[in-house]
C-alpha cells in the first residue's frame, strides 16, 4: 500500500467518502472514529465495503487521552481501548492512532506514559494491534514529536512506536532533520497536510485551514525526504482538516487529493540527492511540465444577445473575422498574433438584459503537447473529448477546475501555426488600424469554494508559477487576485475569486482578455475617433493618481480624457483601458507595458469594477 | 453629532453606503478613501448628496505614511497632502486621519515625528483641517496609542489631535485606562471596532475579523468610560473591516450596526458609576429587556404536502388539536404545557417530495410586552404587522434576521392564559397516553452570513444569554452551534451555522422544536406502542457510548431499542430521542432532562445529522 487519505478529509457519509477515495486511485484510509459512530453499517459490512473498493484500512484514529492519568482512570482507559481493539478486528484495522493527551490534569511524568503506553501496546498486541503515538502541537505536556520519541523508545515495545504528523512538526516550527534519528521501523505512519503560514493558535489553525501538500506553505518534500531516509516505508496519508473540503463533493476533493500527492512525489523524487536509505520503489518522477510558451488563442462562447456585441468590439479592437472552423460553427479573429474564436451558441438567448459571453477555453502552445498531456493525465486533470484541431486531429482539452476548457496546441513560430489549418481560409492578418501584438493576460473569476483546487491543478498541470496575491477591495465584497505566469512568462492567467464565501453572493467578476498594444494612447484614439465606447473612470482617480505619483499634469490629462489607468513597479510602467462589459461576465483590456513592468494594474482593478456596477446598474441589471 | 460609521464597514457602492447609513439613523460617516477613488461623483456632488441626506462628514481617511521620512519624501508627502485638504474643503470635511507610518524605511525618531506632524498641522490649519494622529497596531515604529499621545504632545498644535481606535489598543491588549490622562480636546476622533479574540496576527485579524461592538470579545463599555471620563465629545463611530459585512446588504448591516451602537450606549449609560466627568446627555439607557419566561407556543408553517406528516407526529406525540384561530386558518395543538400552533397553507405544495414544513413563529411570554416591544423598537427590531392576539388585540411581533417571527405574548401563570381567548373553543388540555410538560428548546438552522447579526439581535433585543458554541462535524460540513438562554432558563434558543459559506451550499439544517417530558422511556414505548417510527440510531453510535461512558449494559440496551441517545455533564443527564423528518426542514425532539443537566445533547447532533441525511437519501431526495 503506497497512498492513503483519511475520511475527515473528505465530505459525506462515511460511504461517499470511501467510494470518493477509492474512485480517486487510493490504496487505503485513515478511519476517523466519528465518520464510524455516525455510520449505519456495522463494521463488519464496512469492512466488507472496502474489501470490494479495494481499500486497506490503514490507521483507525484517533484515541485520545490514554497516558499520564492516575490508577482508576487507567483502568477505564483500558476497558475503553479494549472495546476499541475488539471493534478494530471486525474492522480489519492494525494500527491505532493514539494522540497525546490533552487532558489538563494529565500527569506531566514521561516515566508514567511510558509505563502506560507500554500496558496498551502490550494488550494491543494480543489483539495483532500496533499502536501510533503521536504528539499533538497542543498536547499538555507532550507536543513534540521528539518527546513522543523519547517515551516511545522508554517503552520499549514493538507494537508501540510514533506517528509523526506533518502539520504537527512543522506549525511548531520544529526542525524535520531530527526524524532521521527515529529507526524507520518505529516510524508505524506519516500523516502529511499542508498549511497556510497564519500565524495564529495552533489549535484552529489545524482544525481549519490544512490543506493538501503544494496548497499551502510547508515544504513537505523536504519533510518527507527526512522520513524515508530514516526508512519509513508505510504509507503516505493525507489527514486534512479544511472547512472548505468538508463542504465540498468528495468526489473532486479526493481528486485534489491524490493530485497533489503525486506531485509531492515527483517533488520527492526530483530531489537532489534523493532521500538517501529507501527510496521506496514506487517513488515515480512525473513528465516534467513543458513551459507554456504562449496563448494560441481564446475562445469566447457568445449567445445570441451578446455576439453582436462582442462582435463589435472585436471590430472595433481592429481584429478581423479571418476563418470559418471547418467542422463547428466557430470564427477566428485575429489581430496580430492574437487570436480569438468566437463560439457561437444561436440557440440560447438569455435572460440577462446584457446576454452572457465569456471565456470558454483557454488554447496554449506546448513545445511537447504530448508531455503536456502525460503529466496532466497523471496529475488527473480530466480529459475533455471531441475537441477537433489541425488537420481534423483532436486536439487534447483537459477541464480546469472551473469547466474552462485548456486545449493543448503544438507550438509554433510562424504566425499562421499548424491548428490554424483547422479554420477554412484563415488568410493572412490583415493590416490594422489599431495594430495589437498577442494576448497579454487573461483574467477569470472562480467560485470560492475551488480556490486551493484551482491554484494547485494551474500549477502542477501546467507548471505556471504564483505571483503574490493582492487582496482587492471590490464594492460586492473582498477579492483575493492570484496570478500564474509559466516560465518565460508569456502565459499569464489572473484569477479572482471572494475572500469568504457567502449563500447568496453577489455576481462573480466577469472574465477578462488583455491585448497587449505597442501604444495604448493611439489605441485610445483610435476608439475615439471610431466612435467607440471605453470604461469610464472617473475624476477621483486621477486626482488621487496625481496625489500619490506626482505625474506629470500633460500625461494625466491625456489619461483622464481617454479612459487610460496607470500603475508602476520597480520595472516600468503600466497603462491601460477597459472596454465596457460585453455581456454580463466579459469584458476586454488594451494593455501596454513600459520597462520591465510585471504587474497587472491589480490597484486599479476596483475603479474598474465600481465602473462596471455603475454600468450595470444603468442597465437595470445589478 | 453623536453616531458616525465608516463607510468601509458597509457594502456596495459609495451612494448605497451613504444611503444605508442615513436610513438606519446615522448622523455621520468616516469616508474610507478608496472609497471615493471608486465614486464617479465629484465631491461637490458628494457634499450635496450627504447634506440632502443629513449625514456629516466626520472624517476622512486614511492618510497614510506621513511622518518619519527625510526631506525629499516630505516635500513629496506635503504636496500629497496639500490635494488632500483641497479635497476635504471641496467635500466639507474638516478632520484628517493620519496613521502611523508603515513604512519600513521610516525613521524611527519621535522629535522628528513630531515635528513633521507640527509642519503638517501647520498646513491643516490654512484649510481649517484638524489632523488625528492614530497608531496602528502594526505601525512601524508607532503602535500604541500612548505613543502617538507623546508624539502630539511633543508637537504642540492645537490642529493636531490623536484619534483612539478601540481595535487598535485592545487588539495589543493595552489598558485603556491610561487615555483619561489624555485631554478630552486632544482626542479628535474615536473609531469604536469589536473583534473576536482570535490569537492571530494582528494586521489579518484587524483587516477581516473586526465586528460592532457587542459582538466580538472586547470590553468596548469600559473602554468608552475612560474615553467619556477623559472629557472626549466627539463623535462614536465605528470602523469595521469585515468580510461578510463586506458582502451583505448595506441597509441591514447599518442597521445591524445601529443596534450595536445602541446597546454599547446603554452599557455605557447603565456603568456603576457612570463616566466621570463629561456623561453627554444624549448617552441614554433603554428599556431594559424583561426576561422572557417561556415558550407560549411555537408556529409551525406546512403545506399540502408536509401537513399530514406533521399532524400525525403531533398526535403520535400525544397532542390534541383544542382550537381554531378566530381570523385565520390556524389550529392549536396541546399537550401539557406545550403548545405548537399548525399554520396551513394549503395553497402550495413543494416540489420536495418530503414537502416543506418550518418554524415560523416562536411566541414568548414577556412579564411586560410594552418594555419588550419598546426596547425592541429602539434597537430598531423590525416590527411585523398583522398579528392579531387575545381578545383582537394586536400581539406585537418582531421580525428575527432569518425571517421567524417572534410573537410577544403576556406573562400568565394559567395553564390558559389570555392569548388562548384567541382560539375558539380552546378547552382544557386532554389527558394524553404520552404526557408532555412543555417546550424545552426550539432550535433554528441560520444562514453564514448573518450569524453576528442575529447572535447580536436576540442577546440585545431579548436579553437571551449565549452559551460557549460548539463546533459539529456534520455530513455536509462543519457547523457552529450556538445556544441562547432566557435569565429563568426556560426559553431556551439554539441556532446552528455552517462555519463556512459556500457558493454552493449543502441543504440548511433542519428546524426542530424539543418537549420536555417526565420519561423518555416510558414516551418511547408509548411510540413504539403505536407503531410510530424513531429515528434509527446506528450501533456504533451505542457502541462508542459504552466505550466512553461505561453505562451500565441494561440502560444502553433499553436506550439502543428504542432510539434514545444520551448525554451527561456536571450537573446531570440528557436523554432524548428525535422523530423522523417531517418535511425536508423540521422534526420534533422529545427530551428528559435529569439533575441540572445544563447542555442540548451537542455531541449527538452529528449522529442525528447523518441519520436524517440517510433516510433523506433513501427517499432520493438528497
């Protein structure tokens, strides 16, 4: 048995989450005892169940508050962990989890546990039962896992020996190195999860806020590493406690799961020098992630209210309508090297004054499509079928978390690239008065609820690098922005989603598509002078943007009258414009970057959205 | 001047906040700047729109950064400022927030503080601007309120002031006592926040976690007492960086905002001995909240579908129907003391194949309905009209933040009381084969995010008093349970919240209303008896019971038969068993309570959960 995941981890009845895990590819499960007690199956017919999903039952946990406790409590504690191994055989459970104690009137006396522990795992092994002793962060007297060591060893029994949780270690600060010590052999498990540096009480920050390694800030292979040098070779198991997951369909959260668990692996194995007794032989590297090298182009899916619309800002965006798709009712446009197809659905119209558009797929240029398609199919990234590309090959799509659709393209230099060959007479770019150079960005809002899910399938799939989060002010609630950008930096996804959730929440942010021009200002005029609507920003902006950056009166006039934001960085400069919404979700950006300018414009973000609701509220629509 | 409110602490646009603010009663705001960045109106147009709805402008913030810097960035910081004013003079606002600098390269130099602060007072002054000076808790060099006092005094301008936040002092856990030694003249500005003590870092905990006083965990009465006896006449306004409120409706957030301003008055107000120096006059106490002495009945709302399950549970439970309303199609049931009133609409039938059926109307019994109603009415309850009473009269009804009613009845020691006149031919209770006494507690599932509203709501409107909450891991996520308990303890209120909001949430929890009886054995064979159904507890629930509690073996199979779970604290035992779901969202509870057992059998909660979610999925509804 190689991965497991304990049921706390996932959301349901004990039998969803089973058949969640099992469906995942897990080879086993932690039980927590309360998924048990509100279990209608007798242990037998659970037992059963996991034998027919092909499920071990790897660690029964936990039991709390055995050690340290005077004669008459021992007694009870005994009774009690007897009633526990006798439930664990019907199980088919060997190892129990037993945490310490967080009784306040334990007795602090390492001699006593020892003497206490050694009794249970003496009556534990009449039962073929071995027992884990783990050091809770916020156990009363025994919150190390060095201190667990040291009375584990004074104990001296081999069904006794520790389990060493990663959370547990790693929230305290404490240095993973000292595992090498402990024999593999009395390391009897590893529970890994992941956290969020939070800085708060450990306690809640462990029952709330874990989450699956590469979701939060512990560096895990390195921890890991320290457990198989020492030649631990049980399981690996995830055990983690997140309000989010526990709200979620199991299902996908153990997909989640099992995900960052193989890229944990191939973190592991990729290390240099691989962790140096037992690399077990299971410890597969994945197909590294090809740099995404660009956006081959975007799908937009208009209906029939917002195509004209969005129609018309492509035109006036100086794209022009370039090919026909030869099997679907799909367009290019293109400008330069950016590329947009609209996907037109004329059967739906809806309700919305505005109509809906918005960004259906994402289609970026792999230099080894193929690599790209094993790491993502064993990172389980769900293949989407019947997406035709060049030459009537089927292009592989994989699913994003939020149903955009990520299509794999060759890559290419040339400007009209092999997929084109898919759109009846693509013709060559036509000259434009508003020359565009390519995609600059594309931004999506996403649901709260898939925040960890999403940011880790962007970066283990894909292989794109988060930048720092910015936490925006938006007039509907709080945004955490996130960006991805690949190596080489020509992929950029920006992603929004609300700081809390809520039951009738406001309307998300609409998706966005940047174009990056080589002057923003003559774009703006020509818009003008096309006649052509932009974002408008109002005065308070650009008296704040004075106050704070002492731009020059000339540059901020021309902004003002133009619609054209502006921030900076250590590297350059950037300005650009919003057009208004396309639709109630979608919207488009010229960008232009001076210098070495790495941002995207993330301050301005809520001028835009205020901009937008005041807008939509004219429509009657918010 | 007295109530002022930040217009960060309300959702939506600038115009939506100013509108929530005036019509919950406000005098004032603080006008959070980005705020005004956002705004397309000019500030002229803002001023006019302000005065049009009577509120203030009593201050504009933040300043940021000031102070500290050498001479190239003060020059730049002057200019800043100098825009600044300019502003405030077109908005007519005439006090400047000022926060210490976070600035890591700020110098750390109080003489030179002091003096740029002086420059800038100087400044102020031309434009007939006070400036307040605030330390953040987080500031670099300046973080405590005390600080901040020595830097101003140090300065010595009469346009130069400090401006206390209570986050922001109790946060650091300092005594406020020492701000009596500051002149009530040189306080210019007091932001009242409270918080949960959250044991995290405190930039994150300020910036997402403040709340309105009462609250949270601070003792904002006692720190008004110090700032009152220091002689500060000024403004209360309150600032609160919340993510929900961030996301909620303006209109009852300010509202929610005005009752917590209330009751942090009436606290103030009620202090043995009042603040010392400067009581203002229009620090007024309320009504005080009698103690609501019991349930006179609960309303239960069903429709065509539910209704005959609900009937057929009241009668299983060994209830009577004894009247009809008057004036409405509403039926009383009766057993003991315990009195459920069935409201039928039979107009609609739910498309859940369970129906729907939920508490409506909880009726409580005041020993003065008038001090009720009109402590009520001052913390700005919402009123309901149509409810008619004994006698014709108009029962006053106030309308909870989930939308329930509560129903203010008379106090009466009869078993008939007066509103009962209401039913026609109420009659006396029958002799029932399942002896009831009364309703022991209601409890109601709310939604995520109006938990500090209503938690607020029915401590201050009803002077219920909150138990400590327990967290519950049921199915579908985890929840927080919260009991509220009449002074008396017999109207007993539990509310039930997922910790965490979700886009798409799983089903609410159901209502339940629990009746005390003298046996719960003897009513379970009673139901038995009757081939009435119990809710099914599994075996393990039993077994993990024998394990922890070690009942004697007789009692856990009499309790195993017949569904009964169990439950002890310090005073005493819980026994209780739950009827099946009656509808999608209600069941019925009967509970034994045995010595001064003071809890609602929390830790079954789970086990009940997911048996109702079984039997709702074998009905293929979940």
């Amino acid at each position: 048995m190689k991965r497991s995941i304990a049921t706390v981890s996932l959301s349901g009845t004990l039998e969803d989450k089973l058949a969640a895990a099992a469906a995942a590819g897990f080879d086993g499960v932690e039980l927590f005892e309360p998924d048990l007690i509100t279990c209608p199956l007798t242990p037998a017919e659970l037992a059963a169940q996991m034998a027919q999903l092909g499920l071990e039952l790897s660690l029964y946990q936990p039991f709390r508050d055995f050690e340290g406790v005077g004669e008459e409590l021992l007694a009870h504690n005994h009774r009690r962990a007897e009633r526990k191994f006798a439930l664990m055989g019907s199980l088919g459970a060997e190892v129990m989890l037993v945490c310490s104690s967080v009784n306040p009137a334990a007795i602090d006396d390492d001699e006593l546990a020892a003497t206490q522990l050694r009794q249970l795992a003496e009556r534990a092994a009449e039962h073929g039962i071995r027992v884990a002793y783990e050091a809770l962060a916020w156990g009363r007297h025994v919150d190390r896992f060095e201190h667990s060591w040291r009375i584990v060893q004074a104990a001296d029994h081999p069904n006794l020996g520790v389990c060493l949780d990663s959370f547990h270690i790693l929230a305290r600060g404490d240095d993973p190195q000292a595992i090498e010590k402990i024999p593999g052999e009395k390391i009897f498990f590893v529970q890994l999860a992941d956290a969020p540096c939070l800085h708060m009480d450990v306690l809640p920050w462990s029952r709330h806020h874990r989450c699956f390694p590469g979701q939060g800030d512990f560096d895990l292979a390195a921890f890991m590493a320290h457990v198989l040098t020492a030649g631990y070779e049980g399981p690996l198991s995830l055990e983690v406690f997140n309000d989010v997951f526990r709200q979620s369909d199991p299902a996908r959260t153990a997909v989640d799961a099992m995900r960052s668990l193989r890229l944990l692996e191939d973190r592991i194995a990729r290390r240099d020098p691989r962790p140096s007794r037992s690399t077990p032989r299971w410890l597969a590297s994945l197909a590294p992630a090809p740099a995404l090298e660009r956006y081959a182009f975007v799908e937009l899916g208009v209906d029939a209210v917002s195509e004209p619309v969005v129609e018309g800002l492509l035109s006036a965006l100086g794209f022009h309508q370039t090919g026909l798709h030869r099997s679907t009712q799909v367009e290019l446009w293109r400008n330069g090297r950016a590329a947009v197809v609209l996907n037109r659905d004329r059967r739906t119209k809806s309700p919305h004054l505005t109509g809906v558009a918005q960004v259906t797929t994402l289609a970026v240029e792999s230099p080894d499509p193929d690599c790209s398609v094993r790491r993502a199919e064993a990172l389980r990234a769900p293949r989407l079928i019947g997406r035709r590309g060049p030459r009537e090959v089927e292009l592989p799509a994989i699913a994003a978390p939020d149903g955009v659709s990520i299509l794999i393209c060759p890559a290419s230099d040339e400007l009209d690239c092999g997929w084109l060959d898919d759109f009846i007479a693509p013709g060559l770019s036509h000259a434009s008065e508003l020359p565009l150079v390519d995609i600059d960005h594309v931004a999506l809002s996403q649901p709260f609820e898939r925040f960890d899910e999403t940011r880790l399938f962007y970066r283990a799939v894909f292989g794109l690098e988060p930048r720092p989060g910015h936490e925006l002010a938006a007039p509907d609630g709080l945004m955490r922005s996130q960006a991805f950008v690949s190596r080489g930096g020509r992929v950029r996804l920006v992603l929004n989603v609300p700081v809390v959730g809520a039951i009738s929440p406001p309307a998300p942010d609409a998706h966005h598509v940047a174009f990056s021009c080589p002057d923003v200002f003559s774009a703006a005029e020509t818009l003008r002078a096309g006649g052509v609507p932009v974002l408008a920003i109002g005065d308070n902006y650009y008296e704040d943007l004075a106050s704070r950056l002492e731009l020059p009166d000339e540059l901020l006039v021309r902004m003002r009258e133009l619609g054209i934001c502006y921030d900076r960085d250590g590297g350059g400069e950037y300005l650009h414009l919003y057009t208004p919404l396309a639709g109630a979700r979608l919207f488009l950006e010229l960008v232009e970057r001076r210098g070495g300018y790495d941002g995207f414009g993330a301050p301005n973000s809520v001028v835009r959205m205020a901009a937008q609701r005041a807008s939509l509220r004219a429509l009657g629509v918010a």
